[in-house]
C-alpha cells in the first residue's frame, strides 16, 4: 500500500490581532507547530502500514521552514518527505492550493491512498483536501471516523455525519479526509528522531511541475481575493451590574422574568 | 493578480522592512532584500514600507462577462427527503441577495423520491426549484451529486451559488468549486452582493481574530458555504410561489466508485443547536458535581447545557456540547454563560445570539465585550440563589393559581 499523507504547517498560537486603527496584522510568536488534526492522518497512516505493509509518504506546501512538520513525522514513523516550495505559490486561495498540491503528488508517484487531516487551525476550511480528490479524479470521502476493513481493491469505513453513521466502501485510489480521534497519535519517538536526522526531503519548485503556468498558482490562480481585513465588531448594547451576589441575582431574575424566560 | 517586485535601491534599512511582514516572507540575503515562499501577497510590505521598494505588478486578466451569470441558487440539504433547515436560511438570504441586484432566487435539489419534499421549498420564495429525481442519486455519493451539480450550474449559470456547511455540504462545495475551477468561501458569517452582482463575502481568519472580506472578482460563479444558524430562518409563506422544473442527467455518467452500504441513525439526540435557551459552563465551574446545579437551571428555563472547550476536554461534557469554532455554532434566544472568559474562538460560536447574560468574577474577561447583561461577580453565589428562588416563585405561582382555581 502507497500512502499519502498531505499536512500542513499552523501558527501555534492564534494570537493574530488586526490593530482597529491602522487594519495592520500584528502577529505575536509566530511559533509554527504541526496542525493538530494532521497527527491523525499520520497515525491513520501508519496503522494500514502496519497491517498491509508498504510505504507512507507526507508532503506539505509552504516556506521551507515547513519542512519541520515533514522532519516530525519521520519521528513518529513515516518513510518519505516532501515539500512543495516556491514564491510563486504565495497567496494562494483553496483552488490554488489544492491544484499545486495536485500537480506535486502527480510528480511523486502514484498513491492507492491519500490523507488529509479534517482541516487545518489557520485556514480552517476542510475544503482542500476534497479539491485535490477532484483535481486528481479520485473518489473521496470526509468525516472518515473509522477503517471498518481493508480490502485488496478498497476499503470499508465508518464517516461521521452528525445525524447519523454512514458506513461506505470506496475504491483505491482514493482521498480520505480523517475525523479527530480516529485513532489517538504515537507520539514522536527520540529514536527515530535521530535515525533520520539527516534523511533527505525533496523539494519541489514551480519548475518541477507538470504545469509551469504561473497564472495557475498563488494569488494568480486564486479565484477568491482578500480584499481587506479587520476586527471582529464588539456588541453595542451592554449594561455592566456590579454588586453583591443577593443584588446580582435580584436583577437576574428580574431581567429573566422581563425577558419572559421565567 | 500580479506579483511583487522589489527595487533595492530604495529598500533602505532592510530589517525594518522585514519586521513588517507578519509571515516572515521577507529576507536578507547577500545584503539584499528577498521574498520566500511564506508570502501571502497580503501587500502589507508594499504599504507600510518605504514608497517604491516593494510594487505590485498588475498582470492584465481576461474578463468575464458577468451579465452571462444570472441568479442566486441555493443546494437544498436533505436526508431521504428531508430537508436540512439551514436551506430555508440560505434562501432567506438568497432572496435578500438576488432583490439588490433584481435577479431570482433558485433551489437545487438532487435524490430520489423527493417530489413532494421539494415543494416545500416554493414556500421560502425560491423562483424555480430544479429537481433531479433518479434513482443514482438515492444517497448522497460524491461523484454523481457533483456531476449532476455541475449539470445544472451550466444549464442555469448561476452567478452566486450557497451550500450549507452540513457534513454533505462541506465536502460536495469542494468538489463541485474546483471542477467548475471557480473560488469557495468557507463558513461566511455575513454575505452582500454588489451592484456588479460580485459577492462580498465575510468570514472569521486566524481563529476569529480578524475578520476577512473576500471577493470572487472574475469567476463565476461564486461559491460560499455557510453554517447552520447564521442567517435568519424567514417565515415558511402559506402559499406556494415558484415553479418546479424537472431535470435529468444521463444515467451513465453517474457512476460511483463509493457504495453506501448502510446509514444507521444515531440515537436521537438533543443538539444544543435547537434549543432556544443554552446554559454554558466554562472552566469557572470548579468539578465535574457542580455541572448538576446548571443542568437544574437549565430544566427551569427549557433549555440545555453547553460548554468551552475545557471544560469538554476535561471530560465533563460530549464534544457535541462544545460552543466555538472548533465546536457548534449557536444562536439561541437566551445563552447565559457561567465563568465563561469568552475568548474570541468561543465568542465566534454564539455571538448572534439574541440574549447574552455573562457571569464572570473577573471585571476585565473578555466575555463582557459580547455579553448585553455583563454580571461582575461569582457564579456560585448566583446561580444557586437563582435557582432557589425560581423554584419559590414556581411553586408561589402554583398554589395562588390553585387558590384562584378554588374560589
Ligand atoms: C484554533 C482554536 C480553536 C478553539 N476553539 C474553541 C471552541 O470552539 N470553543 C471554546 O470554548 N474554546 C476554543 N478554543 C479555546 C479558547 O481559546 C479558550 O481557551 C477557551 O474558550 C477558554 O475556556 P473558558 O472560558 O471556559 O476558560 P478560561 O479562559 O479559563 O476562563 C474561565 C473564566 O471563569 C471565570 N471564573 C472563575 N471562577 C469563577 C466564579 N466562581 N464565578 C464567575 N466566574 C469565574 C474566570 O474569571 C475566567 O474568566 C480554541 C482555541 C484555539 C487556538
Ligand atoms: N499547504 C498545505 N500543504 C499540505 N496539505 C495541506 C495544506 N493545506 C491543507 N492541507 C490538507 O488539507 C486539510 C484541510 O485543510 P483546510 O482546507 O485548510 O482546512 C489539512 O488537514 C491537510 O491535510
């Protein structure tokens, strides 16, 4: 089985701020971590590796510092790493993003099977992951909670759709997008870490791509443009009640019954 | 469209230059000024630094003819004919839409077996409702639904396209966004149109921190997912306006390479969505024991019991009971929140609610910036008082109804 793992590098904290006056983001720390929900399709990963055997490859577009999130992974056991990396894909909408990473898995090989966390913390959209399944043609399935069963031509499993549990068998290949607690992630382990200190990352540019088109990257092959930022509005209406609990409680009620909910 | 182009000659101090991009995009390298691949042509470097040093080139684009684009079309959500109620939102807010730029409003509705359900929707204003009955389509499998989706964006060309971000919905948009390679916004809070008929399109960034406005300037059409309980839920209209038009698309091309082997339901539930009164208990409640006395409040004001995140990752509560942006969104017409600090994650799953009554010991929690009854003080001392004297009131109105009914 040839897995593919696409993950993403996040801001660790989410202490991102527009300032109100000049609309200028302020970002403090801006300390990168693997996204979270990543973890679980690397460890979804590993655990068909260990049944079926083959090989698990991640790969990840963004700046090279990102080859961090690819170096972690080889931590927790994963064989191959790739990063897609060129300014040229600067400001890229989901469509850009999920063509580029497209065009850079149709380069590496050819995958039964393709991953994708739920979504990320900082993009927070859970759409590129079904857009790289259309753009490569394949099957995909979201919400994926459970592998009921691997079989040689497809698999059976388990999505989460709030109402109710949807069991679906889909043919490789195919792109899975993992729920959270499909499995709890392994940890890195110091071993490993050190085993593959010095493995080798491949690095795609727009030059190594099937496509070298510029309009069809970054912020020219995004359809969606930002155009502009700003602080989220603060209600206007708010009475502040100081006072001793007896006093806080009276006016509660108070204000309770008048609202007609007691 | 476009790319930026550096002038070194008028760079100046370089690390200044640097320190603006908030990304890290901008580097020294050989003393000269450099962008990498972490660049977000957010323009900040071509704005704030010095005049000249860093231009946006404008590549010329081909336009599109916008006037070939016509409608706002919404994806009726359904289970076996059932139709998800967040439809009925998107269509209020389609009909807001398609009167300022005086265009129709348009459903779209694919299963089998669903001819009377679609009627329902000629009772929230859609003009035409376009119908797609086959048996291929019994349950939602992605690859015909897309291709049946893309089936009728060409025949209609419809220029703003909803879907709801239902479990269907956020992974059907996707897929139907990027084989009509067109833009998708995901999770809009609020939506306009301009008088060009281009969307304006807002949605939290950064975990809610910042807000963006986004355009889908030379595509059509134009995508955009939107949560349940955001827009308002119109009035059903008694009378039926609007037309059904059947549609069809060849059988053959409607293969899938997904079976649906079973659909079990889950027990029923209450979500926390539907319920007009919430009572959430952020990390101020101290264990696990004292969730029963909101739980109490919550049964005396006919609602239900929410939380932070915290408070579910320690356990106490499912994480279907998580208000925020990594849990539900809720627009209930009472929410009381019960040492709640009310970080902007939280705050962005409840903040349209209609009544927001805070209790927080801390006069500075930023809960009190959302919040329109702003309770300084300590929940313990509140909310069994509270209770207690709700029940007085309950049971004092009991017994003078029944004095009333005896006399
Ligand atoms: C990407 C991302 C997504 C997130 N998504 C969510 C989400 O969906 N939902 C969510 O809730 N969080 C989310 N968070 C976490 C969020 O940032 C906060 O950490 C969290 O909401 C805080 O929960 P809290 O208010 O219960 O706890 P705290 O921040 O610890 O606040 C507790 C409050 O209780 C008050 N208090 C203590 N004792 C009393 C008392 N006796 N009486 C009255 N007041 C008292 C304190 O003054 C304090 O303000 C997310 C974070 C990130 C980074
Ligand atoms: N830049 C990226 N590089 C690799 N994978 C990505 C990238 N962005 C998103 N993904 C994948 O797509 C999923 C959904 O991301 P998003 O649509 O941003 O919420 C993530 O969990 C990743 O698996």
């Amino acid at each position: 089985m040839n897995i593919l793992v696409c993950i993403k590098q996040v801001p660790d904290s989410n202490k991102v701020e527009v300032d109100p006056v000049t609309g200028v983001l302020k970002r403090n720390g801006v300390e990168s971590k693997m996204n979270p929900y990543d973890l679980y399709a690397i460890e979804t990963a590993l655990r068909i590796k260990e049944q079926l055997g083959g090989e698990i490859t991640v790969m990840t577009m963004g700046p090279n510092q990102a080859s961090g999130v690819l170096k972690e992974a080889f931590a927790m056991g994963v064989d191959h790493g790739m990063l897609i990396s060129d300014r040229k894909f600067g400001g890229a909408d989901v469509l850009a993003t999920s063509y580029t990473i497209s065009q850079g898995i149709q380069k590496t090989g050819s995958f039964d099977l393709i991953l994708c966390g739920k979504q990320t913390t900082d993009g927070d959209t859970a759409q590129v992951g079904p857009e790289v399944a259309e753009w490569l043609e394949i099957p995909s399935l979201s919400n994926v909670s459970k592998i009921l069963e691997l079989k040689s031509g497809s698999m059976i499993v388990e999505m989460d759709m709030t109402h109710d549990v949807e069991i679906a068998e889909i043919q490789y290949p195919c792109l899975l997008a993992v729920e959270k607690d499909i499995y709890i992630p392994r940890l890195p382990s110091y071993v490993k870490k050190q085993e593959t200190k010095d493995r080798e990352i491949r690095i795609l540019t727009i030059a190594d791509l099937e496509d070298q088109d510029e309009m069809h990257y970054g912020l020219n092959g995004s359809p969606t443009q930002v155009q502009r930022i700003f602080p989220p509005e603060v209600n206007t209406h708010r009475e502040v009640w100081n006072g001793d609990g007896d006093e806080l409680t009276a006016k509660l009620l108070a204000k309770l019954k008048e609202l007609k909910f007691a | 469209m476009g790319k930026l182009i550096i002038n070194q000659e008028k760079v100046g101090n370089i690390q200044d230059l640097i320190s603006i991009c908030p990304f890290g995009a901008l580097e020294e390298k050989d003393h000269k000024l450099q962008i990498n691949a972490a660049c977000k042509m957010c323009n900040l470097c071509v704005k704030k630094g010095p005049k000249g040093a860093v231009v946006f080139v404008e590549d010329s684009v081909e336009s599109i003819d916008k006037d070939q684009w016509k409608g706002i079309a919404v994806y009726a959500d359904h289970i076996d004919g059932v139709i998800h109620p967040v439809t009925y939102e998107l269509l209020g807010k389609a009909r807001e839409l398609a009167d300022k730029v005086n265009q129709p409003v348009y459903a779209v509705m694919m299963g089998h077996h669903i001819g009377s359900q679609c009627e329902e929707l000629l009772h929230y204003e859609a003009d035409k409702v376009f119908v797609y009955d086959q048996e291929e389509l019994d349950r939602f499998r992605m690859e015909p639904y897309a291709k049946v989706f893309e089936h009728f964006v060409q025949m209609i060309k419809p220029a703003v396209i909803l879907v709801g971000a239902t479990p269907v919905g956020r992974q059907l948009a996707p897929r139907v966004a990027a084989k009509l390679r067109t833009g998708l916004t995901a999770d809009c809070t609020i939506l306009d149109i301009n008088e060009n008929t281009d969307l304006v399109q807002i949605r939290p960034a950064f975990g809610g921190n910042i807000m963006a406005q986004i355009l889908t300037p030379n595509h059509r059409p134009q995508m955009a997912t939107v949560r349940y309980k955001v827009m308002n839920a119109p009035e059903r209209k008694e009378a039926a306006r609007g037309e059904i038009v059947q549609c069809h698309t060849a059988a053959e091309v409607l293969s899938s390479r997904v079976t649906v082997l079973d659909i079990i339901p889950k027990e029923k539930e209450q979500y926390i969505e539907a319920s007009e009164v919430l009572i959430v208990a952020g990390r101020g409640i101290k264990k696990e024991e004292d969730l029963a006395m909101l739980e109490e409040l919550a049964d005396l004001l006919g609602g239900q019991v929410a939380c932070t995140r915290p408070v579910m990752e320690a356990g106490w509560l499912d994480s279907k009971r998580q208000v925020g942006l990594s849990g539900r969104t809720v627009r209930p017409k009472l929410i009381i929140t019960c040492g709640v600090s009310g970080s902007v994650q939280f705050a962005a799953g409840m903040n349209n609610s209609e009544q927001i009554i805070a209790i927080n010991k801390d006069e500075n929690a930023p809960i009190f910036k959302t919040a329109h009854y702003c309770l300084v003080g300590d929940l313990y001392e509140i909310i069994p008082d509270l209770i207690g004297r709700m029940k007085e009131s309950r049971s004092a109105g009991i017994s003078s109804l029944a004095a009333a009914a005896a006399r």
